[in-house]
C-alpha cells in the first residue's frame, strides 16, 4: 500500500475518533448548562472531569492528525 494511501488512511480513522470526544463534551456542556441549577457540587465536578478527560483526548488526536499530514 502506498504511503499516501496508508496516511490517508490513518488521517480518515483519527478524524472519525475525534467525533467520540467532541459527542462528549457537547453532551457534558448541555447537561451543566440545563441541570445547573439541580445539580449539586460532586456532580458539576464530574461533569467537569469528564470535559477535561475528552479535552485532553481530543487534544492528543489533533496532535496525531498533525503529525499524519
């Protein structure tokens, strides 16, 4: 397989990865931005959490995707 077809390749899966990190934080984002106000302190934090964790797995597919092309 040529080397630009296996980076194309590679690029095409990484970019498909990010949508599950994306799905997440919009998701996260909503759920603080209707249940604020119901929702106690330990649930905002894993709200929270759970942004931070995709963020930086987000961030790290960017990365690889940068490196692909």
């Amino acid at each position: 397989m040529p080397i630009l077809t296996r980076k194309r390749d590679a690029a095409s899966t990484t970019a498909r990865e990010m949508k599950r990190p994306a799905a997440a934080i919009v998701g996260m984002a909503a759920t603080l931005t209707a249940e604020w106000d119901t929702m106690d302190d330990d649930d905002r934090r894993a709200c929270l959490a759970t942004i931070d964790r995709q963020v930086v797995r987000l961030a790290a597919l960017v990365a690889e995707l940068e490196r692909l092309t």
